[in-house]
C-alpha cells in the first residue's frame, strides 16, 4: 500500500443530517457514545435498584427515617447524660464539688457579672447593679435549690432575667446554680419576699 | 476485478487509522464506540516549553503541602477547623464570601485570556492536559513505544510479553493516580495526619480512605482509558470558550492560502531550490509551483491527541495543545520550506488579515476583569482578623425600673486568628448619663475562640429622651482594626415615662392630669 494514501474516513457511512431546520441551522443524527449511553442506563438501574431497595423491600430504612432514628438516639444519649434537677440535695453535694463550682464560676463570670456583679452581690453591693444579691439568703423567686436552678433556666422574663437553659444548655446552668449555693449553708433559714429589693 | 493487483482497501475498523472528517468526532465510531488514538510524538519548540510549563505546575502542586509557610503548609484547607491557609494568610469560615470574588476574578481572567489567546488553559495549565500528556502518556511511550508499537501491541493477541507490559503500565498509572490524589487529600488534612492515615487501617479513617480510594479510581479511568473524551463532551469550560472567542482570537491554525492546494513532495528536487532560497529569505515568496507547500504527509493528524485534522480548520476538539505545530514545522524544515504552515494566529490573520488585538469584546473582558481584580484585591486585604455581632437578648425588648430604662444585648466575637487575641469592646454614639455593664475591660481570646457575653445598658429615667441608634465597636489592643454594629437602644415613648414619674412624685395630681 502506499505509505502516503489517505487511511478511510473515520466513519463509513455518512451522517444523516435531521430533517428539521431552525434558523437555517441544521442537526447531524449522530450516535451518542456507547459511555455516554452506559451512564444513562447505568443511572437508570440504580434508580429501580435505590426504588426497590429503599421504597419497596425495605432493606434499607429510607433516608427520612434514619435521621429520626439518630435524633432518638441523640435524644436518648441526652436524656442518659442528664442532670436529676428535682433533687435539692444533689445540689448541695455538687455546691461542695470544686469541679462543678470552678465551672459555673467560668460562666458565672462570663454571663452573670453584668447585672449580679462579680462578688455576686449585685444591689447589696452597689444600688445602681441591675441583679439582686445572690449571697443572702432573702430571696425573691424562691431560695431552694430547686427554685434557684428553676430561676436561671427559666428565667424572669418581666425582669430581664434571661431563660439561660436554652442559650447554655443544662450541665452549665446546673454549675452556675452549684456556684451560687457555694456561697450558702445547707438547712440556713431562707426567706422570700417578693420584690422590693 | 482480477486484473487488479492492489488488494481492495480493508473496511474501516475500530481499530484501523480513521481519516478525520469535521462532521464527526473522530474518537466516536458511528457504532458509538470508542476509536482509541495512538498519537504520534512530535518534538519541537512548543513541547518543550509546554512540558517545562508543565514541570513548573506539577512540582508546584506537588510542593504546597510541604513547604510551610508562618507555621502552617503554604496551602492548607483545615476543613475539621474550618481555617484555610494560603501561603501565611489565613482566612476563617466565616470569609467564605470571599470565595465569590476570588472564582468570579478567575472567572474573569479566563474570558480575558481566552478572547485573547484562546485555549492557552486548555493546552498548557490544564490539570487534565498536564498530567495526560507529562506524566501518563510519557509512562505509556517509556513502556509500550511509539505510536505504531502501541497500535501494535494492542493488535498483537494477547500473550504473555504483551500482558507483562500492559500490567506494568497499569501499575504505573495506579500509583501515578494513587500519589496524586494523596497530595490532593494532603491539601485538606495536612500532610502528617495524611501520614497517620496512611498507617492506620482504613476502617478507623473510612471516609478518607474511600476518599482516595474512589478519587484515585476515576483519575485513572480518566487518564488511561477516558483521555480526550474529557474535553471533548465533558468539560463545561472547552464548550463555553467557543462564546469566548472571535476572528481575531489567538488560535492554532492551518494556512490553507499557503498550504492549498496540497501535493505529495516531488522526489526529484526540482522543487528543492526556489523554495530553500525562500526559507533563507525571511519573506516567504510564493513558489512558481501550482501546488501549495502542504506535502499531504499527515503528520499533523498523527500526532492530535484528540484525532481531529487542523487543517479542515478550527474545531471544537482542538485543546491548543500546539503538537501539530511542531509536528508541521519539523516536516517543513526537512523538506526546506517555511515553517509556520500551521501555527498560532487568529482566523483573521490566517485568511490573510491583520489581527486586531483591541476590540469592544477585550475592552469588555478587560473591564470586567479589572473591576473583579479590584474588587477582589480590596475584599481580601480587608478581611478583619475576628468576626463580631452584637444581638438583642431574648426576652422583652426593653426593661423599665424605678430609676432606669434597661437594654440587654448579646455581644459574640469570633478569634479567627491561629494566635491569641486581645479585643475592646466599647460603645459609640450613646448619649450622656448611660451606664454600661459587661465589657468593662479587655477580653483575651485563645485562638480560634468564640465567647458570647452579655452587655446592658441603662438610661436614667431623667436622661431618657426616646429610643436611640448607636454603635458598639471592637477593637484589638493595638488598634490595628475596628468592626463597629449599629443597634438600637429601645425603649418607651419619654412623655409615658415622664406622666408616670409625676404620677409617682405627685399621686394627688393624677385626676387633673386625666383631665387636661
């Protein structure tokens, strides 16, 4: 053969030109790639094979349900890990745990100070403080531990006292209220008036 | 039919040379196979400069992660820490925005560059061009040949030698895939974590490694099997170039004024004299020949790694890879004409025009681009080193007491910085007689730190004359930068607070005031 003879067009046969034409513009009906077709058909099985296998047989629970069961198992982890606040007398025990009264000092000190001051005595120490004194043991909104921590998650809103418990959640808002009974005696004769401080 | 001697020319194959048309991609057989190319070496000024370009690119990627650069890789994407190192400068999540100017500025460089010199990117910095053509198809010459060796071989029935070579290839182009996708996780993880991966099982770093392993799958999918059909269906940017470029484009292009009509190389040299004087000369005088100075010797398609012929013209295969320059210029100085039968020039200046290089779509592209680059510039080197916000507390908006008017805000700072940090918080624009709590001294911030912290200000109820703006601002301790949030102090009406101060003052007078 001679080496300079042109090699045969790539394709034997002539492209098909479409009968439509728009603008003047006129289409070839060309084959696609056979790769470029796999993927299609290749997209299409997965889609029957996900269908079948999520939708109809079940064997894999759908996507809808598998975050509700780790929100169950977030939920279950939480309720696990949290905190008996109904019990005065762990409250007492954790207010004489260094842990647990270092850490709500640390928030204390970050969100308390403003308005209670940093000595925790808030109107008894300087009457323009906008928090009452934490350190007596007259209090406002109730003066059991459990009252306390009821105040801090819950806030007093008419007060502006802020619901803590949702901006920090309950382990620190447990410290914080550990913190503030460090600075008082189990069984000490508490009184409650109501607002004129 | 007997009488002629000359076999009868075999049917294409998938396997045989196609002769490219320009109505077809040549790599598509009309079965929709795939026509595998064997392209041919070409060797000139452009390969080497193109591989030298590619040298530089990879050793580049390649050296990022190593080199540090103010304690950290000069390019490190903290994805666990959201913190992005380039080359010393750190930015914070919380810069994401930033991301907007740097890919509409790049976005922008290209449309310049490309209404310029057209596919410059695609030819000689793309990432697909310069690992195809530097690393793997340099493996697959090193171990299979040339061009006809290759062809051969895949011809050749399978045998032992032939699967010795074709799994030594692969093994080749695996680790080529496996290195380069590694560096590429290095650039997320940093490389002595990448090492620690590397030395534990997959299971304890399951999504890294399936990272890599999938990753280094498709690259050699890509690079020993899919190649050139990357760029010719795949690739969003080779499509939108096409809008891109015009007649005064910068592109490779056949001379068809010079080269047609094309005829074989006569043998006998009678040719050979005018023309060699005509190389001498600089300016090309036209020879007295009736052919033009394309000899028809293919060359130019036999070494296209995307299989197209340049000389039906510009097509939107072609990756301005420039081989078929070079491949054309070597054949022209052999058969002593010219070169630059084929070579960049806009369509304009192959037709035999002047290219205009300022044109309304430069000016357009320039503008753009400078605008971007400004805009980029200016975003990037103002980024501040912490992120601050000042919000309301919930709750009531505002607070009345015997004495004041009371408002409650949040204040957040972020430390974006990798070093501790020193920040003051001070208010601006406040009346006289308010009182701050919280923030009264300096905050000190471990790197990367966020601390939220109340700040409340109170009016007096005799200094209260209405709700006002004003702004709470942060600076470091140097002072080197200040972000300031403009928030309002809100409160009631001050003739409600003041009625009610009389009323408290004078509670006798209440049923005349009722009356006025």
């Amino acid at each position: 053969m001679n080496p300079h003879q042109q090699p045969p067009a790539g394709n034997d046969s002539e492209p098909q030109l479409r009968p439509h034409s728009y603008d003047g513009i006129q289409e070839y009906d060309q084959r696609l790639p056979n790769w470029w077709l796999n993927t299609l058909y290749g997209a299409i099985v997965f889609w029957i094979a996900y269908w079948f296998v999520y939708m109809i047989a079940g064997l894999v629970a759908p996507p809808g349900a598998q975050v509700d069961a780790e929100m169950a198992r977030i939920a279950a982890l939480k309720l696990a890990d949290s905190i008996d606040v109904t019990n005065d007398n762990k409250f007492w025990e954790m207010s004489t745990n260094p842990v647990f009264v270092d850490a709500g000092r640390q928030t204390f000190n970050s969100l308390c100070i403003p308005c209670h001051l940093p000595s925790m005595r808030g109107k008894s120490e300087s009457p323009t403080a906008i928090g009452p004194d934490l350190t007596d043991m007259a209090w406002i909104h109730g003066g059991t531990p459990k009252e306390i921590y009821t105040t801090v998650s819950k806030g007093v809103i008419v007060k502006g006292m802020l619901a803590w418990e949702p901006v920090i959640g309950q382990k620190k808002t447990v410290e914080v209220v550990a913190y503030v009974l460090s600075r008082h005696q189990k069984g000490e004769p508490i009184t409650v008036q109501a607002e004129n401080k | 039919m007997s009488e002629d001697p000359r076999p009868a020319p075999p049917r294409p194959t998938r396997d045989t040379p196609h002769r490219p048309v320009r109505d077809s991609v040549t790599t598509i057989n009309t079965d929709g196979s795939r026509y595998f190319l064997y392209p041919a070496d070409a060797r000139g000024w452009f390969l080497s400069a193109r591989r030298l370009s590619a040298y530089v690119l990879i050793a580049v990627y390649l050296l990022l992660p190593w080199v540090p650069v103010n304690g950290h890789p000069a390019v490190f994407l903290d994805v666990a820490e959201r913190r992005f190192h380039f080359l010393g400068y750190t930015l914070a999540a919380q810069d994401s925005w930033l991301l907007f100017f740097g890919v509409s500025g790049l976005g922008f460089a290209l449309f310049f560059l490309t209404a310029l010199f057209g596919r410059l990117w695609c030819g000689w910095a793309c990432p697909q061009t310069v690992f195809l053509d530097h690393v793997y198809r340099r493996i697959e010459r090193w171990i299979e040949g040339d061009a006809p060796a290759r062809r051969a071989l895949k011809l050749a029935p399978m045998s032992g030698a032939k699967f010795a070579r074709r799994l030594f290839k692969h093994t080749l182009y695996i680790l080529a895939s496996l290195a380069i996708t590694h560096l590429f996780l290095a650039y997320f993880v940093s490389l002595p974590e990448l090492w620690l991966f590397m030395h534990e099982t997959p299971g304890e770093h399951w999504s890294a490694f399936l990272f890599v392993f999938i990753a280094a799958g498709l690259l050699y999918f890509n690079f020993a099997w899919f190649r050139e059909q990357l760029c010719i269906v795949i690739c969003p940017y080779g499509r939108l170039q096409s809008a891109l470029t015009d007649d005064h484009t910068l592109v490779i292009g056949y001379d068809a004024r010079r080269g047609e009509p094309r005829g074989k190389l006569r043998h006998d040299g009678t040719e050979d004299l005018p023309r060699a004087a005509a190389h001498q000369a600089t300016v090309f005088a036209p020879p007295p020949a009736t052919t033009g100075d394309c000899i028809a010797c293919n060359r130019c398609v036999q070494v296209c790694p995307t299989g197209i012929d340049i000389r039906h013209g510009l097509q939107l295969e072609c990756i301005g890879c420039a081989a078929c320059i070079d491949a054309c210029d070597e054949v022209m100085i052999k058969v002593r004409r010219p070169t630059g039968l084929i070579r960049y020039d806009s369509l304009a200046g192959l037709s035999g025009g002047v290219t205009r290089w300022i044109r309304p779509r430069i000016i357009l592209y320039g503008v753009l681009l400078a605008v971007g680059a400004t805009v980029a510039i200016w975003s990037f080197s103002t980024v501040k080193p912490a992120n601050f916000l000042v919000y309301r507390m919930s709750g009531a908006a505002y607070f009345v007491g015997s004495e004041e008017v009371r408002d409650q805000f949040m204040v957040r700072i972020v430390n974006k910085r990798t070093v501790p940090a020193t920040f003051l918080v001070s208010t601006e624009g406040v009346p006289a007689g308010i009182r701050q709590t919280g923030f009264a001294g300096p905050v000190t911030l471990a790197p990367m730190a966020e601390l939220v912290s109340p700040l409340v200000l109170l009016v007096d109820r005799e200094h209260y004359n209405g709700p006002f703006k004003f702004s709470v601002k942060v600076t470091d301790a140097a002072r080197t930068f200040a972000l300031t949030r403009e928030v309002e102090f809100m409160g009631p009406d001050p003739r409600l607070l003041h009625e009610d101060d009389e009323e408290r003052k004078h509670p006798a007078k209440k049923k005349g005031d009722a009356h006025d």
